[in-house]
C-alpha cells in the first residue's frame, strides 16, 4: 500500500512471498534451471537425474542402506505409492492419525483395500505411545505402522524416533510421511529402522512441485514384487526399471527435476539438513514471538510445535474478517494459509522456503499495519 512503512513481501523475482508449507518460495537460479528443454533419454538429463537419485538418501544417513524412487506427481503421489506397494495384500498397517495427512493416508489404504487399525489423537496431541504399545501387544496382524512426521493441519511434530523404535521392538515395519519435514529436521535411518520415506520436490528442498519420492531400505523394498494395486504407482517396478536402464518407465518432469537439482545444490551450500534447520528455526521463532506480541494465541505448546508452519487461534473480534487480513497481506506481498482443523476456526503461517528472518519481520510490520487499518488492537486481538 502507498506510504506505509512496512516492507512489501517481495521474492528474487518480484513475487509475493509464500507463507505456505509447499509449493514455497523458490530462488532464481532454481526457476532458471527450467527455461531449458532437455530429452527424457538424453545422457546429459539421465546424469542429472541419476545425482538427485543418489544425493536423497544422503540426507537421513541412509546411503549405504536405502535407495531413491522417484514418483511422478505430488507428495501424495509418493505417499499412496509408498502405503499401496509396501503394505502386502495379507498385511495390516496402524494408522497414526492427528491430522488431515493421516486422515487421507486411511482413505489410500480403504481405497487399496488394506487391512488397518486407527489410533487418532486430537490435532494438537501426538500419538498416545503407551497406546500405540498396547495396540501392536494386543493386534498380532499389524504388519505395518504409519506416521506423519510433521502433520501441517497444525504443525505438529510428531515423535517418530520412539514410534519407530515401538515398531522394530514389536517387528513391526515403520513407513513415514516426512513430506514438509525432510531436508530440515533431523532425520537418520541409522538410529532409527524405517522401510520407506516419503516427501516431495516442493517442500525443505524448496523446489518447485511436480515430483514426489520414496527413500526406501533397499532390503524391504526387493520385498514388495507383486504388491502395488496400480501400474503408475507401483515403487518395485520404478525401481526395478532404474536398475535396468537408468531411466523412468513414464514421461518424467524433467524440468521439475532439473530445478530439483539445482535446489539440492543450494541445500548443501547452506549446510544441508542442519543450516537449514536452523534458518527455518530462527524464521519460527520471530514469527511466533511476534503474532504474539500482537496478541495472537499459538495453537500448540512451543514442545510440540515444528519450525514448519505455525497455527493461530482466529480472533473473536468481529471486525477482524480473515478474507480481508489474507486479501490485504496478499496486496502487500505475502500469502498466507487458511486454518485446516476440525475443531477451531484458525489461519496458519509457512516459515520454509526461500525466505529469512528479515522477511518475517517484514510480514510482521505488515500485520500490524493490516490490524490497525481493520481497527483490531492487540487486546482485542486476544480476546
């Protein structure tokens, strides 16, 4: 808006910022990586794709014990290819649920026509694990468990060092969606037994959607032959096709993984899992200390609460209208989130991609402005 003092949102290449959990704000150079055109069979792309390939399992220190299948799509491309190949006819998995990702991880596996058992906390409560114990004590046909690492209905992190570790005690198989985790939170096969991790080009890596991917354990996945209820989605066949001839059994997104590959690039120059971590840590952190200085109420405990995206309580005030907030905080260059729960009205706020601490400040600024121009003050905002 002319005259305000506040900083406009404004990315490398003059866009408003994403304040969303993916698809984020991206560098230039990742959008540059795609104004070229390069053939699917050609040795320049198959070289490129083979690196992206080989970098993931470097990222949860599964180098020597897991193997990248890329999947054709978005994350929940990748995640229904991970349920539907890796969860056998016969077997039965345990739903983890706290969240909308949870609830459309049980509508793959009623579509597949698996067997499985739900445990549901409410959407800012992670598992019970004395319950998630006494299920897999008392149900000898699970055969699997399924978590999601950060569920972005809330922005909830979910403690899957000690559902995995219940899992392998038990003999259980542990499959995880770490789709708007990976590549910022710690994440490591050698301290934990997983058989099979999903996410998406769009998410930490902060590249641009179109390609999900399965980081599975190479020993489990030789398993799955036979499994997979759909052509397109059977990960055994991608993978088996890869060995054979380095190549996608279907069209691939090219551009989509070139870009994917110069984000990975960007990723180790930062410093990887960790220095990202710890950009996404201190855009939270401004963030929340922040809306709370200007009254708004966190939907989670700061121990349950990931660097990811952040939920708010909606103001009760009646002049505060979120289609106007969002449409005003759009004008000046951020775009935000609407709320996901079930159980309160809320909005939510990204703190990943191509953004820093100083865009945070910036967007905060802006929300201040945005409440005055409403005529809400910051009591007012939390009553």
């Amino acid at each position: 808006m002319e005259g305000t003092r506040a900083p406009k949102g404004i990315s490398e290449t003059g866009d408003p910022l994403l304040l969303t959990p993916g698809p984020l704000t991206t560098s230039k150079n990742v959008k540059q990586a795609m104004v070229h055109d390069w053939g699917s069979r050609d040795q320049a792309f198959i070289s490129i794709n083979k690196a992206v390939l080989e970098q993931l399992p470097k990222i949860l220190n599964g180098s020597e014990t897991h193997v990248t299948v890329p999947m054709q799509g978005s994350g929940t491309f990748a995640v229904e290819a991970m349920l539907t190949t890796f969860i056998p006819p016969a077997g039965k998995v345990l739903l983890l649920i706290n969240g909308a990702y949870g609830q459309r991880a049980k509508t793959i596996v009623e579509i597949a026509r698996r067997k499985y058992v739900v445990h549901e906390t409410a959407e800012d409560r992670p598992p019970d694990l004395a319950q998630v114990e006494a299920l897999l004590k008392s149900d000898a046909e699970i055969t699997h468990v399924f978590a999601v690492h950060c569920e972005t209905t809330s922005g909830i992190l979910n403690p899957i060092v000690a559902i995995a570790r219940l899992a392998e005690q038990y003999g259980r198989r542990f499959l995880l969606d770490s789709m708007s985790a990976f590549g910022a939170l710690p994440l490591d096969v050698k301290t934990m037994t997983v058989d099979a991790v999903a996410a998406s080009s769009n998410k930490c890596i902060e590249g641009v959607p179109g390609l999900g991917f399965v980081i599975a354990r190479e020993a489990a996945l030789k398993e799955t032959q036979g499994n997979a209820t759909t052509l397109v989605l059977d990960l055994y066949d991608q993978w088996h096709n890869f060995q054979k001839t380095g190549q996608y059994r279907f069209t691939p997104p090219i551009h989509v993984i070139v870009s994917f590959h110069k984000a990975l690039q960007e990723f180790l120059a930062e410093g990887g899992q960790l220095g990202r971590g710890l950009r996404y840590s201190e855009n939270g952190r401004v963030l929340v200390e922040g809306m709370q200085a200007l009254g708004f109420k966190p939907l989670l405990q700061a121990t349950l609460q990931a660097p990811i995206i952040y939920t708010f309580h909606m103001p009760r005030d009646p002049r505060f209208v979120f289609q106007s907030f969002y449409d005003s905080l759009k004008v000046r260059g951020y775009v935000i989130y609407p709320g996901k729960l079930t159980v309160a009205d809320s909005f939510r706020i990204g703190c990943i991609g191509r953004i820093n601490a100083a865009h945070m400040r910036g967007f905060l600024a802006n929300v201040s402005e945005v409440l005055a121009e409403m005529g809400v003050t910051r009591s007012e905002v939390a009553a």
